[in-house]
C-alpha cells in the first residue's frame, strides 16, 4: 500500500506533514503549492475543494488537516492516539476548537500583513487580536497545571493545536501574556518530526 501526501510546508500542509514525521510510516511527498497546482484537475481529483493538505492512504483519500492527523496518529502511531473513548473525544475537542477558535482570527491577521501589504487595515488586526485573546486565556489556563493538553505526554491533541498555532509564528503574535501556552509551545516546536517537516518543499 502507498501512502501519498500532497501540500507544501509553508502553508496549512505543515500541520500533516508534521503528522506523518510522527508517524514515522514510508509515504510519498508531492509538493503541491496551493497557487496553481492545487487547482489542476489531477489534484482536484484527490482534493476537490482545490486546497491542501490532501492524504491518500491506499484506497483512502482524506482532506482536512485536523481529519488526516486524527486519522494517521489513529492508525499508525498508537501512543500519540488516545485510547479511551473520552481522551479520543477531548482530542476532536481541541481539534476543533484550534480551527474554529483560533485560526480565523489568524487568518485575518494573515491576510492583512501578507496578502494586503500596501493597504493594511490595522482595524480587522486589532479587531482579531482582541477576540482570540478570550480562546488564548482558555488554552493558557488549561495549560496551568499539565505540559500536554491531555496530560503528561504529547498527543495528538498537542500536534493538531500546537500546529494550528504556527501561524501565530508567522505572524509575531504577542503571547507573552500566556506563559503557559509559550511553554507548551517550545516543548511542541522541539520535536525532530515538526524539524523535518519543516526543511521539505
Ligand atoms: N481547513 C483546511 C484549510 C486548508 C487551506 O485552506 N489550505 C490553503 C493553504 S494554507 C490552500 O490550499 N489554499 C488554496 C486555495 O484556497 O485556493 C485544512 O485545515 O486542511
């Protein structure tokens, strides 16, 4: 069976292709840009919606950053997959929260100082900083009292939160109000998988 994965790092992709360095299986990297080649009709064949990242697994083919990490770290990487019914729910829990909570004020962000350069609304910054402070302040104490979100040791709960917050990277956003999150964050970022991840197209 063949493993493929499809994106660039520097994009959304990063967040599956950390995923399948912790993983550690055989797969196959195609270096889809999400310009021009995730709109060809080969990629739109694997991912219709023409965005990356895209999995095909054998006779799986899965969109969604956060469905393919549940999905590889489920089948291929038990210690980072929870194992009980409720440790499982608490990991879609974070999942989702991350890509509902925390990345569409990042994108706001993200638009303005990448893509609006010349004509930056400082506004829909301020505006989007201010509102994901609230989602923040609930991670941060979260973190209070534990080093991963499920407890003692990195999951994939850690992979699919900490990787949606490397926008906050790319961004300079100002966590030095959440020293918790900073720390978990380091512990995260350390890993050898997100490293190698990172140094692929
Ligand atoms: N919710 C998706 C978002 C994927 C996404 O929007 N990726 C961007 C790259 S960062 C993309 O492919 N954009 C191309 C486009 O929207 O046309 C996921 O997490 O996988």
């Amino acid at each position: 069976m063949t493993t493929t994965i499809y994106g660039v790092s520097g994009s959304r992709a990063i967040r599956s292709l950390w995923a399948i360095e912790e993983v550690g299986i055989e797969y196959t990297h195609v270096a889809t840009h999400f310009f021009n080649d995730s709109k060809t009709d080969e990629y739109l064949a694997v991912n219709p919606n023409g965005r990356i990242p895209a999995l095909v697994d054998g006779d799986l083919t899965l969109f969604e950053s956060m469905a393919i990490n549940l999905y590889l770290t489920k089948k291929y990487a038990p210690t980072l997959y929870p194992s009980s019914d409720g440790e499982q729910a608490k990991a879609i829990q974070w999942s989702v929260w991350a890509i509902s909570e925390i990345e569409p004020q990042q994108m706001q962000i993200v638009i303005q100082k990448f893509f609006n350069r010349d004509n930056i609304d400082q506004s829909v910054i301020d505006s989007a900083t201010e509102i994901v402070q609230r989602p923040l302040a609930v991670l941060n104490e979260h973190l209070a009292d534990r080093d991963y979100l499920l407890g003692d040791s990195f999951s994939v709960a850690d992979l699919n939160v900490a990787g949606v917050m490397l926008l906050m990277q790319m961004i300079d956003f100002d966590l030095s109000a959440y020293p918790n999150i900073q720390n978990w964050t380091g512990r995260c970022y350390e890993r050898d998988a997100l490293k190698r991840a990172q140094a692929l197209d």
